[in-house]
C-alpha cells in the first residue's frame, strides 16, 4: 500500500450513480467523500450519438465530463476521485484496497455506497475473444464484459468485436466508422437500434441480428412492426429470429446455416449487474444486489445505487432489473440522503425505455403484453390508433399507443390495473406521456382511473382527440363485450 487514508463516505464507481451520490453528498454539507472511478466519467447514454456525429458532430471525446470544470458537480470533485479499481473490500474492518494509477491506496471509510454499474453481455460463441495475449490496458482503466457466465477485461475482445459502454468503446467504434463499409449489429434493443442507426448515419452497411422473432425486444411484436418497416426502408437489414454461433475475422455464421460478411460485429445484446464486490464481501445479492427502499444493503452501512441492484416492481412486486441511467441518479440522491440523516425513500418505481429509430420515436413502460404473458400474468391490451396533429393538417403523422392491462384481480393486481405502456409516434418525442404512464403504472392506476388525468390540447402541438378518453371507453366496451 502507497497510501492509506480515511473518509467519512466512500463510492465505488464513477458513473452516473456515483456521481450523483457524490454531488448529494457535498451538497448536503459532507466534505470527507473519497470516489474511486476506473473510468473516464461520460454521458453514457449519448455515446450512440457521439459515434454517429448528426447530433454530436464533434464525436464521442464531446461527452466525456471534464470534473475540473464543475457544472452541477463541485469544481473541486478532482481532488477527491482516487483513479482506479477496488479490488478488496473488507466490511468488517470498513476497508477497500484500491488499484491504479494513483498506486494502491487503502480507504477507511464509514460509509459505503457502491455504485459497480453493469457490464455488457455477450453470449458464449467462438471467436468473441482474442487468440494470444491481449494488449495491456492502461493503469487502473480496466473495464470488463460478461462473456457467457464469465467476467473478462474488455481488451481480450477481438479486434473486429465491439460493445458500447464507455468513452473508450465510444473513440474504438468512432475510429471503426471511419474506415469500416459494413457491420453486423447483435441485439434489438434500444442500444442495438440506436447504434445500428448511428453506423448506417456514418455510411456503413447495417445488418441487425435479433434472436427474437422480431426486432425490439421492448416492444411488442404488432408495435415492433413499425421499427422493422422503418428499418427496411432505410436499408438496414434485419436478420430475425436467429442466433449468431461464430464470430470470424469476415463476419458471422448465424444459426440457420448462413454467413453475414461484416468488418466488426458490434454486440448490444443486454448487460449484466456488476455484483463480483459486493458478493465477495457477503453482501446480499440475488438478481442484482438487494437493497431497501433507502438503498440500503443487507449491510446496515453499506448502500447500493444503480444498475448494480434490484428493485422491486411497483405494479406487480416482482424484483426487476430497470438498468436506467436517470434511476441511477435518483437512487445516487437517496442513498446520499440517508447518509447525511435525511431519510428519503426511493418512490414506487417499474421499468422503462424510450428512444427513436429514424424519426420513429418509441416507448415503452412496464410489462409488455409479450413479457407479462411469459412472466404468467393474464393481460388484455388496448391499441389506440393516434395522430399528432389533426387530420387537416398535413404536419400530422401517426402513431399506435399499446396499453397492458391485467385481466382479473389477483393477490398483487387490481382488476383492469394499467401495467404497461407503448407507444410508437412518427416525427414527435414521446418522452412528455411516457413519463405521465410511468407515473400511472407506478402508482397502480387502473383504466377506470384514467380520467384523473387531464388531458391539454393546442392545435399546433397535438390532435384534438383525447387519447385518454378513447382508452377509458375502449375499455368500458372490452368489458361490456
Ligand atoms: C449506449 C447506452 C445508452 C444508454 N441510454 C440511456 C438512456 O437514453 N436513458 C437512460 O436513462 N439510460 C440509458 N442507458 C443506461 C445508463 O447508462 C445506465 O443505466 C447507467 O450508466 C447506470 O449508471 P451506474 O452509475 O449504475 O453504472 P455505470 O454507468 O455502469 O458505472 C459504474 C462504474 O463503476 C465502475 N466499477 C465497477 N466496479 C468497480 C470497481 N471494483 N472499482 C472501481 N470502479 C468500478 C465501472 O467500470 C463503471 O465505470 C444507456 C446505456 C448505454 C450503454
């Protein structure tokens, strides 16, 4: 050890969770706060955009956050981030061990919150990893994927195998797009989408491979159809359905049989917990680490925030993983709060995503029709054709909202409860009403409900149909039928 020194809290992990913490913490009035941070802090959920460069033009070095600069951090958070790994950590004796290029430094700490974020997962086929020894990666800037059930250091991927996580994934694909013609993209889900539009911006021939039968794993097959029209028309070919078994220097071999000839493979197939901490130290970890509506651990003085734990699903109980950046920062802000002696819980909460794919802007809130029917939860849904201005107006576009409803009352559900959310819209942002169906899911509202939430109209932003009128009558009729 080159240094030891003691804190009152210590954060494991510089992502938007730690981050958060942080700030909550030395805005509340704490000044012993030590963070370790392995990473260059980003904006993570930019990176998509850094790479395609029609919104940051000036690449993905734009969304790295420049701590010295303060913003809505405090100016002087460099002189508290320790740069490297946790490695050990010891909750008996308040202890971690720290790595990197700030040497081996041991903290006390009387406080902990970690905030280990998750890693990409790339399913277990051949040729993911490098033959022979990989490149060193530099001094305490180790960063890792889940390959199948194991964790390894990203710099033993493949030369022509790509995830997007952080900065340097970002600067690795942007350099790729430079001189690349054609990728293979592996996995539908927003990131997969988001990147698939981004290389396609970049001049690269785009192929998705979805093991699904349909792209968008969000987002139910009816509704996913819009996506896979969009991504048709675009050129970006979708391979549906199948698996990829073998990544080779020229591509991939997919489960029927066939070859997709590709420069990189981009893997955006899911991500995993980072729990090898908190479980090494015996902390409580199931999906993902379990914590308390104060996010705290089964340790009375250890938090956990962000994509690291679980938490428990408002509409129906179950324990969810959401993998939020913004729930990160909420759960940053209670954590803190708790610490400092402010006790704040977190609030009802369900899981969501919202992006768009070529103009098509798509949400999707809680249960899927297609994910509570796995789950064994008895759903009816209602699809409610929209428009975003009135049908005089040529501006207007349209779009489906798709609302899950539980079909009988049982032990956790009300009857005709609203547990899930879609919505697929031409040309305007969804994000104003998926926030307003999070609220609604999380809170257990039922359709009978619905008509507490008043519904604004102004013909140069929306249609004069009540969306939410339409809803409780289709639903009144679905009864009554
Ligand atoms: C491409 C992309 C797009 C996204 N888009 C959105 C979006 O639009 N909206 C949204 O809300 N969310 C989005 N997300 C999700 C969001 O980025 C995550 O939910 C968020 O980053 C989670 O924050 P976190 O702090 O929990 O973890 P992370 O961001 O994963 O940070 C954890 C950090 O801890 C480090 N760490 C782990 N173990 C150790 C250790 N032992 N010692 C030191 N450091 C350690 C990790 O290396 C990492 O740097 C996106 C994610 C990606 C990858």
């Amino acid at each position: 050890v080159n240094r030891s020194l003691s804190t009152k809290a210590l954060i494991i992990g510089g992502g938007p969770g730690g981050r958060i913490s942080y700030m909550v913490l030395r805005t509340m009035g704490e000044n012993k706060v030590k963070i370790v941070m392995n990473e260059e802090p980003t904006v993570i959920c930019s990176l998509p955009y850094g790479v395609g460069r029609k919104l940051v033009p000036q690449g993905p070095e734009a969304l790295v956050v420049d701590l010295s600069k303060g913003g809505r951090l405090p100016k002087d958070m460099p002189k508290d981030v320790i740069h490297g790994i946790v490695k050990e950590l010891d909750i008996a004796s308040k202890k971690a061990y720290a790595e990197g290029s700030d040497g081996q430094v041991e903290i006390s700490f009387e406080k902990l919150i970690l905030a280990t974020g998750a890693v990409p997962w790339i399913p277990p086929v051949s040729g993911v990893l490098r033959e022979g020894s990989s490149p060193a990666a530099s001094e305490g800037k180790v960063t890792w994927v889940m390959y199948g059930n194991e964790l390894v250091e990203k710099s033993r991927l493949a030369p022509n195998v790509y995830v997007i996580r952080g900065a340097d994934d970002a600067r690795r694909l942007d350099e790729f797009a430079s001189r690349a013609k054609s990728v293979v993209v592996v996995g539908s889900g927003a990131i997969g989408l988001e990147m698939a539009e981004a290389l396609h911006d970049r001049g690269l021939q785009v192929s998705v491979v979805e093991v699904l039968p349909h792209l968008s794993v969000a987002l139910d097959a009816d509704m996913a159809s819009w996506i896979e029209k969009r991504a048709l028309e675009r050129g970006v070919k979708a391979y549906i359905g199948v698996s990829v078994t073998d990544v080779t220097p020229e591509g991939v071999a997919l489960s029927d049989g066939s070859t997709i000839e590709a420069d990189g493979v981009l893997f955006a197939t899911g991500v995993r917990p980072n729990v090898a901490l908190a479980k090494a130290c015996g902390i409580k970890v199931e999906r993902g680490i379990v914590v308390d509506s104060h996010m705290r651990t089964s340790h009375p003085d250890v938090y956990a925030v962000g994509d690291a734990v679980q938490v428990v699903d408002a509409p129906t109980g179950r324990p969810i993983l959401p993998l939020i950046g913004t729930l990160a920062m909420r759960q940053g802000l209670v954590a803190a709060s708790n610490i400092m002696g402010m006790p704040v819980e977190l609030p009802p909460v369900t899981i969501w995503g919202v992006s768009s794919f070529f103009g098509l802007h798509w949400a999707s809130i809680g249960w899927s029709e297609e994910a509570a029917s796995k789950a064994g939860i008895p759903v009816k849904t209602i699809v409610l054709p929209v428009r975003t201005r009135d049908e005089a107006m040529p501006a207007g576009k349209n779009g489906n909202w798709k609302v899950v409803v539980s079909k009988e009352k049982t032990s956790d559900l009300k009857e005709g409860q609203i547990i899930g959310f879609q919505a697929v819209i031409e040309g305007d942002p969804v994000t104003n009403l998926s926030e307003r169906f999070l609220d609604i899911i999380a809170a257990k509202e039922s359709v009978p409900e619905i008509l507490r939430h008043y519904f604004a109209h102004c013909p140069s932003q929306n249609a004069v149909d009540d969306p939410y009128l339409a809803l409780f009558f289709n639903y009144q009729k679905s009864i009554a039928g």
